[in-house]
C-alpha cells in the first residue's frame, strides 16, 4: 500500500494520480482510497476540494460520497470500510493508494489501531457539555482523568475531546493517542510545501471555494439536512459560510475565518505526519520513483 498524506493544499490528490499513471505504464494498476473525513460525505464539493469524476482520470476512487451530511463520520465507523476496500484492491492485484489529511484516519488503516465502540446516549450528552461550557472546560474534565490524552488532544478540538472522554467515562480505559507501528508493506509519501507558500495557496485556495460556489453549495446542504448534522456542519469553511446565510458575519469574515482556520489545521496535520518514517516530498513531484520504489518493495 502507498498512503499520501500532508496538509491540505499540498497537492496529495494529483501526486496520486500521477503515481497511478506511472503504475499503469508498468503494467500495475491503483486505486484510491480517500482519507478526508469530508470528503466521505456526498454534496461537500468546492469546500473539500474533492476531485469530480472527470478530474479523478478512470482511476476508481473509494469512500468518497459514502454518507449523507446528516451522518456522523467517525474513525469508528471508517476504519473497518477502509480495511476491507484496501484488501479488496489487493485481492485485485492493484496498488490501494490512499490519500487524504485527516491524521486519524489514516493512522487507522497504516497501522492496528482499536476504536471502542460509540455510546449514544453517553456521547449525546458530552456534546451538550461542549456546546455549553466549550472546549476549555472539557479539556480540563479530560485533564483530570486522562491527563496524557489531554495533552495530545489540546484544549481546542472538541469533538476529540468529546470522544475520548467517551471512551475513557465508557470503558475505562485511557483513551490510544499514541501512534502504531506502519503495516508491513506500507510505503508513506508525505507532501510539504515551503510553509509561505503554502499559506499563500491555501488563503487563495479559500477565496476560489466562494468564487466557484461555496455559498449555493452550503444552501443546497442545508436543504439535505446540513444543520441537522454533527460533523459536517462543523467542517472548516461549512460553519462560516452557514454564519454568512444566517446573516451573523460577511462574506469578507467568512472568508477570512476560513482561511485562517485552515492554516491552523494545516499545521496540526503536518506535525501529525512528521511522526511517521516518511518519503519526504515538496510539491507534486516524484510519481516516476515512488512507482519505482512500489514495484521493487518484497
């Protein structure tokens, strides 16, 4: 398996389209399996920059468009579908590629980690404690009963807050913040950009998802049930752009939340994929020698 992974606008999407050509011509066939948690969900297209069918070149791509924006994705609920897509692409003689920069979901298919199950009742009523006393409080109620996952998770991401401390009121157990060792077999590409760079592409990146649509999408959703949802509505620019239609904030502000936002998550996920021993690749660049390196590992 080959897993593409780095920040958001670092080009992981062509890179592994570009290494599935380089495989096709040796006679090897790929496939994609996505790694996005929003991109598992059907009608976020401008706001996760997801590939149309045309832009995906005949190369199958699976767990896109997987659930309705009124479903909560979870790694829960991801993990096991990813395995077995990745088996059955193998049990197909073809190279899973998977690619995407949401770091927990790719970290539950590169290696054996363990998801407990989901109490619902117990995480309906945890999401009412961040909803009224915000993320700082429950990073310090995760503090005082699992202090090293509190200081993976950070005072700031509430939904894994939330989660872990459902795992650990649940179970009783600390909630697996640690990383596993990679799947043998396993090779990693990790996409970086030159951090200005970067910054400057993904600023103008935001400003491309308004001009081509963002808004007419968020309305569409919302219509599908966007609102309703857990996830999805939370999803970086999703939550700003519903702040513009309900009338809170402007465009400029929802422009300006998204993209700095962003660059906030783009950080996170790049000190997620700086753990793993990695090929270490700036810009789309390198799909000759990684079909090379593939085909040559035992």
């Amino acid at each position: 398996m080959l897993a593409v992974v780095g920040a958001t606008g670092t080009g992981k999407s062509q890179l592994a389209l570009d290494v599935a050509a380089a495989l096709a011509e040796r006679g090897r066939a790929a496939e994609v399996v996505n790694a996005d948690a929003m991109q598992l969900y059907r009608g976020m297209d401008v706001g996760t920059a997801k590939l149309s069918l045309d832009e995906r070149q005949g190369v199958p791509h699976h767990l896109m468009d997987a659930l309705d924006v009124t479903a909560e994705a979870s790694v829960a609920w991801y993990q096991p579908r990813a395995r077995e897509v990745v088996a059955a692409i193998e049990a197909r003689g073809a190279v899973p590629i998977l690619v995407g920069g949401s770091g927990l979901y790719a970290s539950s298919v590169l290696g054996p980690l363990d998801f407990p199950g989901t109490d619902v009742a117990l995480r309906q009523q945890l999401e009412g404690d961040l909803e009224r006393d915000g993320a700082a409080a429950m990073h310090a109620r995760l503090a005082a009963v699992d202090a090293r996952a509190a200081e993976a998770i950070g005072p700031h991401n509430g939904r894994r807050l939330v989660r872990a401390l459902e795992v650990v009121t649940s179970t009783g157990e600390p909630f697996p913040v640690g990383l596993p060792d990679v799947l043998p077999g396993t090779t990693i590409v990790h996409v970086r950009r030159e951090r200005s760079a970067l910054v400057e592409a993904l600023d103008a990146r935001v400003e491309r998802m308004w001009a081509q649509g963002m808004l007419d999408e968020v309305r569409t959703l919302v219509d599908a049930g966007l609102e309703r949802g857990t996830t999805a509505r939370a999803a970086i620019g999703y939550r700003q752009a519903l702040d513009q239609l309900h009338g809170t904030i402007d465009e400029a502000e929802a422009i300006a939340r998204t993209q700095h936002l962003t660059r906030r998550y783009a950080r996170r996920q790049v000190s997620w994929f700086q753990r793993y021993p990695a090929l270490d690749v700036d810009g789309p660049v390198g799909a000759e020698g990684i079909a090379e390196r593939l085909l040559q590992s035992p």
